[in-house]
C-alpha cells in the first residue's frame, strides 16, 4: 500500500511513480492476485495507467476474456524522463478478425484454421500472376443462339458479336464495332452470301478473317480501300467445344490462327453415361458474388428453403482445400471433390449407393454419381452471366418426361430467391471501403472453405478482380430496386 501522504495529494499513477523512486527502486515486477474464471487465485502480472483500467483487467479475468503476458513496469532511477510504461495483452479473437494483411499476403488465412494451403513459392511475380487476358472464355451454349441473326454479347468488358458462319460452319467472335463509324455489328445482318453486313452503312465483313469484302459507298473500279487492313472488322479466335462456344481474350484484335491452348475439358459434360442440358443466365450482381455464393454450400437449406433443400437439415460441413495455386484449387467434401478451374469453372462431384430394384441382391447397389457443373463469366462490375449443367448417370427418364419449359421455370426460381440477397451484399462490400475482405467479413467456420479459398486465389495471383482493361472505374451500378430486380424481362446485360 501506498504512504498516505502520497495518494493524498496527487493522482493514483504519480502516486506510485513517486514512491517507487523514493525507495530507490531499479525497474521491478509485481502481481497481485486475481481470481481465474474457474475461482482459484493465480498471481498474474499487471500494470496499469489508472485504478479504473486495474478494476476492468480484473473483470475482464475473472471472465476467461483476456490474457496478459509479460506485462512490466519500469521505472528509471533519477529522470522522470526515463519513465515509461510497457503493456502488453493478448485478446483471444476469431482467425479473420482484426488481421493486418499486406499486398499479397496469405498469412491471414492460417493452414490450421481454413484448410487453405499457402500458395508455392516462386522466383518471380509473373510467374503468380494469374493473366485475365490470356484465357479461354466462355461465350454461351452454342443450342441457346438462334443461327439466322448475330447476337451482342458482353464478357469482362469486351462487346462482342457472335454469328454462325453458315458456309463453314462454324460460330464467329468478332468485336462489336464497325471500323466505318464505330456502330455495332450486332444490330446488323448476316447477308445473302453469309457475311456479317452492318446496318448502317452496309460493309461486309467475312467469317474467318474479319476482312471487309464490300464497301457500297467505293467504285468498283476505283482504289480496293476495302482491302486495307484499317477496314478490318477486330475478330477472335473461337471454337465450339462440349456445346459451349468459347473465345481467346488476345491483345490483338487479328485473326491469327488458333492458340496452342484449349478451352478447360468438362469431362462430365463428354460421358455418354451422364444426361442433362446446358442452362445460361444473366444476373445482376458481379463475378466475384457469383462465384462465392456457387462454392458457399451452406447457404443452401435457408436461401433456397423449400426449392433445394429444408432448413432443418443445415449441418456443420467438413471442407477442406488440398491443392492450390494460380491454375485454381481443388477440395474435398463429405461426397466427393470440388474443383475450380480458373477462372469460369466449378464444379462440385457426389457420389452415393443407389439400391437396385426390388427382386434384386444388394450386391447390384451400384454407385450413382452426380457433377454440379457451374462455369460463372464476369461481364462488368456488378453484372455476370451463368452457364451450369448437373450431369448425372441415373433418372435419366427425367429429362425426356418432364419438359423443358417446367425444368426451366424451377432454376429461374431458384436464381431468384438469393438474387436481391447477393446484389445487396455486394454493394454492402463495396461500401467498406478500401478495408480488406477478410476484415469486413467473419467467417470462422470450416462450412466458408471454399469460399475464402476463392477470395484468397483472387487476392493473391488475380490481382483481386478481373482485368476490365481500362474500361470500367470498378464501381458498381446503383442498388435497383427488388422489383425490377426480379423482372427478368426489364434487363438483359
């Protein structure tokens, strides 16, 4: 205790300040006892600035939140310039919460806590960077476009025409600009000799090439202007693969023969043993909303309650990452594996007994396998387009008994009922600032894996969005209201 005529004249911290210096007191450690939260008395090390900040650590203790190491008090002996204090806490938090992470940086998402493994280390930076430019994109399932008229399609920023080169059979990918005026191609025609005519002025572009056969305004007789490379129609190198057509994201705008990659192989979508069709829809939030919400399998039984699945049945889930790196991840769930393909393709395996019918042993149960196909095309900030397919080797009756239209309404549904919750949140995100992901969002259990898995490979090898080349701020569109919303007929990106 402290003599009484210290603590009578001078505040509680001066007090034994003065009285540590007067004893002639080299720097010194003391305790006092405070209950642990199961009621035995520990001698844990405190200091404090003021009575009130000592009354708070020891609540604080007896309730099992804090706790201390190594907290000291030093003092210098003859200079009250030499005094300092020096404290020392550690708060027991969630393994997201309050982490500082630096560009690049994958320390916040411990091995231990999120079954993430740390990326492989590499000698240089471009050997991680994940290149948005060149990629295989995904344009639409070839049976969803009418082949008589060309279609205006958008993917990461890039306006697209696609048309069906009916004498070589083939879809064509070409830019959605004329080189005359800059009108767009696909408000024209394809023409009686199977080229691509703008309708603004009538040049004619051929398939293959992007070569200007036909300028109506220039002599026949006169300079061929129309050969000159400058009325060149920008095209890309695109090819139909599994019914989806897919198209190289070059820097050149040139037809210069296909590149040595391929579009991402869906095995599930070449087994003869597996039935099903490809579905595609435009939806009014991002890339990165869409494709965390496919991997977030736990929102399941409550955002799609009494379509998919039944609140009761939500359950922890056990998933983990087992190989990760700028080519994507894969995992493992309860059923079988999950596998991101960047940066379009996921997909979740499932495998299960299916018994036979009756009058049959149970040694015929054979395996049935079912592959949740979901490839996610980012459009523009807050836009994106959904393919998916859910091949599967059993029911296959299913698919000629029930028609297409009915199939049809019941996914529209289901894309409905999270809609106004994913664009919403989205705009939340975006309202946080330049604060991290990983400090806005809390997600501390093992049923978020994948999704911070995701959030990591963006963060780390994608530069965290897609590469929108210069033509988007990266803002999002204004918050539309829910009805316009879910009118699907009032936006079509």
């Amino acid at each position: 205790s402290l003599p009484p005529s210290l603590s009578a004249n001078c505040t509680p911290m001066a007090a034994l300040c003065s009285y540590l210096c007067s004893i002639n007191c080299n720097p010194v450690r003391f305790s006092d006892a405070i209950p642990n939260p199961i009621g035995r008395w520990q001698s844990t090390p405190f200091c404090c600035r003021n009575w009130k900040t000592l009354q708070f650590r020891r609540q604080a203790a007896a309730c099992g939140r804090l706790k201390f190491r190594g907290v000291l008090l030093q003092t210098a002996w003859g200079s009250w310039n030499s005094k300092r204090t020096t404290l020392r806490a550690s708060v027991v938090e969630g393994p997201l919460a309050d982490t500082e992470v630096s560009q690049g940086s994958t320390d916040f998402l411990p091995q231990e806590v999120d079954g993430v493994p740390k990326p492989k280390e590499t000698t240089s930076s471009d050997d991680r960077r994940f290149n948005w430019n060149a990629q295989w994109y995904p344009v639409a399932p070839a049976g969803e476009l009418d082949k008589r008229v060309p279609h205006a399609i958008t993917i990461i920023g890039r306006d697209l025409v696609v048309w069906w080169d009916r004498n070589g059979k083939s879809w064509q990918v070409f830019e959605d600009k004329c080189p005359h005026r800059l009108a767009p191609l696909s408000e024209g025609r394809i023409n009686e000799q199977g080229e691509l005519q703008c309708s603004y002025h009538g040049w004619s572009f051929a398939p293959c090439t992007g070569a200007c056969t036909r300028i109506p305004q220039a002599p026949l007789d006169g300079i061929p202007v129309w050969e000159s490379k400058l009325a060149f129609a920008g095209i890309y190198p695109s090819v139909e693969q599994q019914g989806i057509i897919w198209f190289w994201l070059g820097t050149r705008l040139s037809y210069e023969g296909l590149p040595a990659s391929k579009p991402p192989f869906i095995s599930a979508l070449s087994d003869l043993s597996f039935s099903d069709t490809l579905s595609m829809r435009n939806l009014s939030y991002g890339y990165e909303q869409l494709t965390e919400n496919l991997m977030d399998i736990s929102h399941v039984p409550f955002a799609h309650h009494g379509l998919e699945a039944d609140r009761k049945h939500a359950r922890p889930l056990h998933l983990k990452v087992e190989k990760f790196d700028k080519s994507g991840f894969t995992g493992m769930k309860n059923a079988g594996p999950a596998i991101f393909t960047a940066p379009c393709i996921w997909e979740l395996h499932f495998s299960f007994p299916f018994p036979q019918s009756k009058g049959k042993s149970n040694a015929a149960t054979a395996m049935k396998n079912v592959v949740m196909v979901w490839i996610c095309i980012p459009v523009s900030p807050g836009r994106s387009r959904l393919i998916w397919s859910f091949p599967r080797n059993f029911i296959e009756w299913r698919d000629y008994v029930t028609p297409k239209w009915l199939r049809h309404m019941h996914q529209m549904l289901v894309l409905d009922s999270d809609l106004y919750l994913l664009h919403t949140a989205e705009r939340n995100l975006e309202e946080a600032g330049d604060l991290p992901w990983e400090k806005v969002c809390f997600m501390p259990t093992t049923s978020d894996t994948f999704v911070i898995a995701f959030r990591k490979w963006l963060k780390v090898y994608a530069g965290g969005a897609p590469d929108w080349g210069g033509r988007y701020s990266g803002r999002l569109p204004p918050v539309a209201p829910r009805e316009q919303l879910m009118d699907r007929c009032f936006y079509i990106p």
